[in-house]
C-alpha cells in the first residue's frame, strides 16, 4: 500500500523499533450489561500505538455496537470515494442475540472492521477513528446522541439511492440515455460487474450457511443413533452385543468432530463469505455517493451557466441588478468548482480503491476456499479412518 | 440348521447341482403397476426352480401381489405354532409413496427375503401352503384368496390384544403378581424379558438409521446448491480465482451425487435389514402369544377334566343313570386335554430350536448389515477426502499469489 506514512496495522508486532510507526487494534471480551430489552453487549477496545497523534502506547476503552455505528458513518460522510469497511448486521432475531455463537461472530467482524481502517493509509488518519479509539465512554455516549440528521441515514434511504443507481444502471444498459448520468464503459462495465457479483455472493453465503446447519444436523442425527446402537449393544451382550457398543461410540466421537468442522465452517468460510457479500454493498454505497456527486456537478454546471447568460443579459441591459446577479454567479462558480473537485476526488479514490479492492478480495476468497476444501478433506479423513478401524471388529462379526 | 431327512438348500443354491441333491430356489422380482387408480396395485414375478417330487416340474413362474404372500403368512402362522413365522414387509405406506421406485424395490427384496427364508425353513419348506403359493394359476390363488375363514382374517386389533395381554402378564410375573394361568419357567421369562427389550432398543436403533439416510440425502442437495452458486460466482469473476470456483463448484456436485448414492446404499444394505429385524422380533412376540394361548388352553382344560373326574366318581357312588353320559363327555375331554398337551409341549420344543436357530442367524445378519455401514461410511468419507484433497493445490496457488 502506497502511503504518506506507512502505518502497521495489529498483525505487527508491538515491540517494533520506535522508529517504524504502528497502530495496532483489538476489540475483545464482550460482556452482557444492562437488563431485560435494554441489554446489549460491550466490548474492550484495546490500542497500541506509538503515533504522536495518539495518548501514550496503549489505551483501553468500552465500546459497543452503536459506536462502532457512529465510526463507520462518519467515515462514510468525510470519506467520499473511499470503499468504508463494513459492518456486521445491526440486528439479530431476538432470541439468538445473546447466543455465544452470534456475539463471537460479531466480535470477531468488528475487530476486522477497525482494523481495515487502522491499515488504510487514508483511513488511518481520520479524527473520527482517534476518537473512537481514545475517548472516554461518556464523550462517546455525548457524541452518539448528538448524531445530526446527516448522519442518521436511515436504511430505507440507501435502499432509494440503491434502486435509483441500478435502475439507471438498467437504463444505460438498455440504451434509454438519462443526462445526468456518466457516460462511461469502463464504469458501467465496473457497476454492472459489482450488481452481479452482490447477487452471486449472496446466493453462494446462503447454501454455505445451509451447509453448515445439514453438518449439524447430519452430527445431531449420528449422536442419537450412537446412543441407540448402544443400548442395542447392552441388550445384546456378547460379542456381537461389544461390537454394536463400539460402533456406538465410534458414531457420537464422529458426531462431535462434525460439530467442531460445522463451526469451523462459519467461522472461516461462511463468516468470510458473508463479510465479502458486505463489502460489495460498501462499494455500492460509494457507487450511489458517485452518481450523486456527479449530478451536483452537472446541475451546479447547468445553473452556473445559467447565471453566467442571465448575468451577460444583465451587463448589456446596464440594470442596476448586475452587481447582485455577479455576487450569486461568483458564489455558484465556486460551487460549482468544488462540486467537481469533489467528484474528480471521487472517482481517482474509487480507481485506487477497485484495485485495492480486487487484490484483497481474490487474496481473502483463495484464503476462505482454501479453508473449506482443507477442513472439508480433513473431517473426511477422519471419518474414514474412524469407520475403517471398526471393520476388523466387525468382519470378526459377521463370518463367526 | 438341523433338518428331519431332507436338507433343501436355499435360493443360493445353483440349480445345476447334481439331481440327487434336492434344492428349492425361488425368487421375487420385476414389480409391473397394474390396474387404475385407487385399484391398482404391484404385481410380481415369483419363479420357483426346484427338483423336488413334490413341485410340477423344474421351473415354475406364476404372477403374486402383496395380498398373496399375507395369505401364505397367515396361513403358516395357524399351521405351524412354535415356528417364528418370517416376517412380511408393512402392509400399507402412505398413499403418495406407495408406487414411488424406492418404496417398490425395497419390499420386493423383503418378500423375496420372505419366501426364500420359508423355503430354506426345514420345517415351513415341506408346507402345501408353500407349494400352493409357488404353483398354483392366478385364477385358483384368486378363489383361495376369497374363500378365507374369519380365523385368517386376523384384525391388527386382535393381534395388538395378544401382545398387551402378553406383556401385562410378563410385567404381572415381574412385579411378582403370580396369575394362575402363566407359566413360571424363569428361562422362559428371561426370554420374553429379552426379546420385548429388544424390540424397543431395535426399533429406535432403526428410526435413528432412517434419519441418519435421510441427513445423508439433505446434505447432499446442499451440496449440490453450493456447488452451482459457486460455479456462478466464477462465470462472474473470470480470472484464475473464476476457474478455482468453477472447479470447487463443479467438485461439489460430484460429491453431491456421492452423498446421494450412498445414502440409497445405507437405506437398502442397513435400515431395511434393521427393519427387518425388527419384524422378525415382532414374529417371535406373536409365537410367544400362541404359546401363551396353548398353555392357557392346557390348563384350562386340565382343570375342567379335574371337576369332570370329580363329578364322575360322584355320580359312579350314587349309581346315577347320568354315569355313561358323564363318562362319555370325560373321555372326551380327556383326549381334548392330552391334545393340547401334546400341542402346548410341541409348541416348547419348536421354540427352543427356533431361538437357537434365531440368535445364530440374527448374530449372522446384524454382523453382515453393521459391517456393510461402516465399510459404506468409510468408503464415501475416502472419496470425499480424496476429492477435496485433489483441489488443495490450486487453491493453495490461489491463496498465496
């Protein structure tokens, strides 16, 4: 990563010479406060640094879900063109809220949320993430509540932005030109790329997520016929009666391990996937932050060019009014200059970002797949040879 | 297996042994739909190779359905008290599954299990009623089938009657409530003891079987679905990350098949052996009722001679014109209660063979079925190690590059 300053972000050991600048984050230890519907969980937000921007080496703070809310909102406002880390969902089904599997993978995507924006070079430098990570919980509870309307985008208003951005996408596609749209094939190219793959990744998260529960069940099955078998086994009470007793046993040894492979699974292959399906909605969401910036700057052109008509007029005609128009037409031009500034900002950031965006994901995806087919080989391989030591017994069995 | 004089092998004989050796081969198949609607119904071939005197030549094929082989089972079952009766296949499933492919292999091979173990049974084998069911034209098996008496046409609910009653009295026996009309052979009570355990333990052994089959085949559709969005996800990314989803994809489907097969393997070569134990189980309760109702009937009938006798030196010392009659009724019912002695004793003896020849077997066919599981478990967990194993390379290049 190219950078003013090249920051390490938390896999970098602390112990680095001072010289070399890190900022190393980890969000651990959720712990259930409150009572009743006002539960929720906190978590410890612990930093080291040896930037001068921050207090001292280390700091630990008490963050919870809404904070991390605030942190991303923010970013997602100042950084325009910036892809924005995601975050895990806001909510769950009441009931598995607390669940110790639900709080461990929350914990664990918003420990690599901070910790993408520690490593990204722009990222990095933002105040918002200073705050987050130093101030005290009462600052951060005050700046919480103190969230302007800008900022309290509610989820329907993407899904407007959204709706809007792929139905335009579908216009240029079947060629009903809209003018307040770029007009760029390597763009289009690129939005009709991400809508597609927001769709397939979906689909693949999905039957990852069902393969996960056929494991547990496919588990929870073999455990109650282990049982059976067994008190088959103790029925019985010879030789054959033995043999039963150990096939019972050898299937509920086999029914934990396809638990632990289950968890494995959404843990590092579904968790993953799931976290890359949010990430394509990140990019959408700076895709809609580009269509809009590019409509300011078209009509802030339109209007500029306007007044500047409007204000020769005026010139020729010698009204008294040209002094007020010239003021309105200097204000809109410089507008209309920081319009554009904004989008051309916009779309160099996105450029760096797709690349970014590109080699991290097929890096993060050869990881997630890679862990699949391993665990998926390893829990075979351990079945097999659990049955296959059975087989001596069992041949002794049958021929006797 | 003890036999009288003639030892008649199997379906597993050749039937080109030597003429001398006496052989019996019968075999169950190809299942034909027939009929419309709520009146159809399967119909099956049943050939018979046999160089016994008794049969109408070498071969022999005729054309049975499901009705015909309860025939035969009911029948052997009144005949032949003290033999474990094989056991049939359910009489019923439900509707929409009753003609599905799976449903009509499975109980085609249970009643081929079913006749086959009658003609290799030294005692069932030599039965007219086999002989009957093995030769006779669909137009006779009809008329035979129309004629049946009421004693045939046992209701389930007489059958489930039995059953509590025998098991009330074993708990009767057990909880030391002693009824007059119970055996005390504390052998015998351990068997029954034995075999109603059994049935339960079996019975839940073979509902956690059925689900086991059931997990395979679900896990293999997801696999299956896994494996096509995956394969989508690659057409869409279309570099070398593209082709290793595509693989990975197309890899989760083979595996899919895999699954599936496997599942059908376990369903035919261990569940339906279970539920045939089952079955056989509930066959030896059913002889263990019968001999329950012939000891009944000894004792009863060993009383009444008693009071008979009784009222017969009565009448013999006040010289009653009543003696001849009352005579005449106690040498009845003298020959009534030798009979049903004789009937009660020979039902013990059958038993006590049929319980070697049960556990001998059993042990034989549990061994057989449970091998084959874990030789299939292994067999599908090999495969799909080797076929994930064989993409870890690509996917390690992927990872690292």
């Amino acid at each position: 990563m190219i950078a003013t300053r090249s920051v390490s972000g938390s896999s970098q050991s602390p112990r680095s010479p001072s010289s070399q600048p890190y900022l190393s984050v980890s969000v651990t230890d959720p712990v259930k406060l409150g009572n009743g519907v006002q539960a929720y969980i906190s978590y410890r937000v612990i930093t080291k640094t040896n930037l001068p921007e921050y207090q001292g080496p280390e700091k630990i703070v008490i963050r919870r879900y809404s904070d991390f809310v605030w942190l991303h909102d923010r970013l997602f406002e100042k950084y325009k063109g910036i892809f924005i880390p995601p975050l895990p969902e806001k909510s769950a089904v009441e009931k598995f809220r607390f669940s110790a599997e639900f709080i461990e993978m929350r914990r664990q995507a918003l420990d690599i949320f901070v910790n993408r924006i520690a490593l990204h070079h722009e990222l990095q430098q933002s105040e918002d993430l200073r705050t987050f990570l130093q101030a005290d919980e009462e600052t951060m509870e005050r700046l919480r509540s103190q969230e302007t309307g800008i900022f309290k985008k509610k989820p329907t208003d993407f899904m407007q932005i959204f709706k809007d951005v792929q139905s335009k996408v579908s216009d240029v596609v079947l060629g009903k030109e809209k003018p307040v749209e770029e007009s760029n094939p390597e763009y289009e190219k690129l939005k009709h790329y991400i809508f597609e793959l927001e769709n397939h990744l979906a689909e693949a998260q999905k039957h990852a997520y069902r393969l996960v529960k056929r494991h547990r069940e496919l588990g929870q099955s073999l455990s109650d016929f282990g049982k059976a078998v067994k008190l088959l086994g103790a029925c019985e009470g010879n030789s054959l009666g033995k043999a039963f007793s150990e096939l019972g046993t050898k299937s509920e040894t086999l029914s934990v391990k396809l638990q632990k492979e289950a968890h494995q699974l959404l843990m590092n292959f579904e968790e993953p996937l799931k976290d890359y399906v949010r990430a394509v909605q990140s990019i959408k969401a700076t895709i809609a932050e580009r269509a809009n910036a590019f409509r300011r700057q078209c009509e802030l052109a339109e209007t500029t060019k306007l007044k500047e008509i409007n204000l020769n007029k005026l010139t020729l005609m010698r009204s008294d009014k040209v002094g007020e128009a010239e003021i309105e037409y200097q204000e809109l031009k410089v507008e209309s200059e920081e319009a554009t500034r904004m989008f051309e900002m916009i779309v160099r950031l996105m450029n760096e970002e797709i690349v970014r965006f590109q080699e991290q994901k097929t890096l993060d995806m050869g990881i997630a797949f890679h862990e699949f087919a391993k665990g998926q080989a390893r829990l075979a391989n351990g079945i097999a040879n659990a049955w296959r030591s059975l087989i001596p017994k069992l041949e002794a069995c049958s021929s006797s």
